[in-house]
C-alpha cells in the first residue's frame, strides 16, 4: 500500500507528542511494508533538512515545502477582517504546497491520502479537486477549538479573552466544515472520538491512540533516580502547557516547599517562555530543552502533568508510562489514556489534593514504584505503535473498500 502522509511541520526529531505521533506511524508503516510519501510544511520553527528522514530506509520519500509559519500581528489583524480561515490555520495554507501535493498525485499512484491535523485539512480541497477517486483520512490530533474555550474560560485580561473568545469560534466553524467532509476521521482519544462525532464527521470515526516504539524505552540500569524528586517535561511554546506549569508553581509548589523542603523539582521542555526559564525558586532546577527525555525521566522519581486545558492525548504520560514512571496528572492531562487512578497512575484535581499526594509520596506512603510497574505493563498491553499500525491499516482497508462500493 502506498499512504500519502500530509503533515504541518517535519516530524524530526521526535521529540514532543505531535512530532513523535506523526513519526511513529510513519515508520510503523515502513516496518509493515508499505510505501510512505511524506509531504512536509518545512517550517522556521522546525526546519529540517531534505534528507531527515533518510533513516527509514527508501520506501520512505520526504518532500519539503519551505512555509513561514511565524505569528505576525500585521497579517493576524488581516486575518480578522479579510480570512475566513482561522489564523491558526492561515499560518498554514500554502500555495506552493497545494501545487507540489497536486504534483504528487498526478505522478504517483497513491492508495490513502493521510492529513496530520486540523492545521493541514485545508488540504482536502487540493485532493479532492486532483484526485478526487482516492480516500482521504483526518487524524485529529486535537479537537482545536475545545482547546480554545478552555483557554477563554480562564483568561483574566479582558482584551485578550475578547480575541481568544473570537479564535475559538473560528476554529470551531472551520473545524465543522471542513472534518465532516473526509472519508473517515482517527481520533487520538475516545472523548475526541465523541467530540467529533457530534462534530457531524461520517463514520467511520474511529478511535487510534497514539503508540510508542518499545524499543526506543529500554531502562539504562546504570541510571538510577535521585531520591525526592519530581519533575516536568514538555513543549513550553504550547499555551494549555504554560498555563499548567503557571498554575503548579502559583499554586501548590509552595505550600509543597514549606511542607517538605528536601524535595527538589526539575523543568525541562524545549521554548520555554523567559519567565520559566528565569525561575529564581529553592529546589527548583530548569533544565530547559534536553537531548534524550528518556534519559531525563529516569533520573527523578516522580512525573508531573497539571494540565487545565487541551485535547487530545499527552504523548509524554506514554513515554513516562513506557519508562515505568510513577505519574501525578489532572484527570484532564490523562483523558483518553486506560488508566485507573492509584494503579498505574495518580490523578488529582485541586492543589489540595496535589499537595496531598505529593506528601504522601514524600512520606514513602504511596506505591511509586509499584504504581510505575502497572504503568509499564498498561503500554505494553495497550499502546505499543505496532497495534496502532494495525488499526490504520484496518481504517484504511475500510475506506478502500467503501470507494470501490461507491464507485
């Protein structure tokens, strides 16, 4: 089978959950077989060379679209008196991309159009309108616009709650006409799977997770974990990331460090606004961006993830998992991963109950290395990237099939 895998950015390094979900499907399919087409936008926040990929052997081909996808306020205020695309999306809508896509399908036989995302599904009409007899899947990493409400709810500065107000009600009418109009919908999450639906997308919308390459997760046992740490890993230019990181610092981090001094937290992500990266607190350590998470996680005991808003699945709580790490989400940082509180994880909502959990730990009184072993087995059993291979294939055997019915 030959898949055209449309993505918004090259997923090179797999380093944060968009770069890794959109990588690990792409080299799961190579390692099943099949024949990979990935047409990159080539942006300056993730530039990569031509050749990134080459790694994967030669049924994969990487085609670049240098896109400038840097937020501007001239062309944001254009946006909002002469778009009808949201800005987000704006941002990646390319001509040049359309003609080198329409390009790659009038000179290849290509068997499933695959678009990574809502930021790419402007897309759809280039296929549609080139090679209008092939199937053409969306994986919606997030449901866009929920994100967007969420960060309203919560926003205290009048102007700005105003325009993310706005925001989100472009994306959500972008994401009503254009998700319903593909041929099958994969949602990372069930609740996604849901939101989707009521969405109007057709069936099938199915739920595919995403995986983790096991291999990439084999423990180094000459790296053992400090003693009475927590930490936090992920990618700090993502606004529902910042809000987390403000709120665990404003409001549980120091009733934590009154309570129990001899813990130590440790900050690691990649673009982390200057306010992190300056952080002046005792027992607090920024690492800012590191070379291998793995290795970062198996030097701290204890996994942080307090996340108020998003969508979705967090890729970094599967890596975790995968690394046998004891994990303290909110409920919302952990929706739409199969896992029980106090099994193989730790979900709390309010800094009381932080705080809590966090004493507990502190005190030897909550199972951490237990709770992480359960963690472990949960993605063995249930997220290993070859599975969810197997469950693209089955979508895409699907929508093959329904083309041919309807022909």
């Amino acid at each position: 089978m030959h898949i055209l895998q449309v993505c918004p950015r090259v997923p090179f390094p797999p380093t944060d959950g968009g770069a890794i979900a959109m990588y690990d499907v792409a080299a799961g399919l190579i390692r099943a077989g099949h024949r990979v087409t990935m047409l990159a936008l080539n942006t300056p926040k993730h530039r990569q060379p031509a050749d990134a990929l080459a790694h994967l052997g030669p049924n994969l081909r990487l085609v670049t679209v240098d896109v400038d996808t840097r937020l501007s306020p001239i062309k944001a205020l254009r946006n909002l008196v002469a778009s009808r695309l949201p800005y987000n999306v704006e941002r990646f809508v390319s001509e040049d991309a359309a003609e080198q896509l329409s390009e790659i399908l009038r000179a290849q036989t290509v068997d499933v159009v695959q678009l990574e995302g809502t930021f790419v599904a402007w897309y759809e009409e280039v296929v549609r309108r080139v090679a209008p007899g092939i199937p053409v899947v969306v994986r919606a990493h997030n449901v866009e616009y929920t994100i967007w409400q969420m960060l309203t709810r919560r926003e205290r500065n009048p102007l700005k709650k105003i325009y993310l107000r706005h925001l989100a009600g472009r994306m959500q009418q972008f994401e009503q006409h254009y998700l319903p109009r593909f041929d099958a919908v994969a949602a990372i999450t069930e609740p996604d799977q849901q939101r989707l639906r009521k969405l109007g997308c057709r069936e099938p919308v199915v739920f595919v997770p995403a995986g983790v390459q096991l291999e990439r997760f084999q423990l180094d046992p000459a790296i053992q974990p400090k003693p009475h740490t927590l930490f936090l890993i992920g990618t700090l230019n993502w606004l529902p990331n910042q809000e987390g990181l403000d709120w665990f610092l404003a409001e549980i981090w120091p009733q934590v460090h009154a309570q129990y001094p001899k813990l130590e937290l440790h900050l690691a992500g990649k673009e982390m606004p200057a306010r992190f990266r300056e952080l002046q607190l005792p027992n607090v350590v920024v690492h800012g961006f590191v070379e291998s998470a793995q290795r970062f996680m198996q030097q701290y005991e204890v996994m942080l993830v307090p996340l108020l808003s998003g969508g979705g699945m967090r890729v970094k709580i599967i890596e975790g998992m995968a690394l046998g790490k004891c994990i303290l989400s909110t409920t919302l940082g952990a929706e739409g991963i199969h896992v029980r509180d106090e099994h193989d994880i730790v979900l709390r909502d309010t800094p009381a109950a932080w705080v809590e959990a966090i004493g507990r730990y502190y005190h030897g009184q909550l199972p951490a290395n237990l709770i992480g072993q359960e963690a472990a087995r949960t993605i063995v059993r249930l997220y290993d990237n070859c599975r969810v291979v197997e469950r693209f294939l089955d979508l895409y055997s699907v929508v093959q099939q329904r083309r041919v019915e309807t022909a």
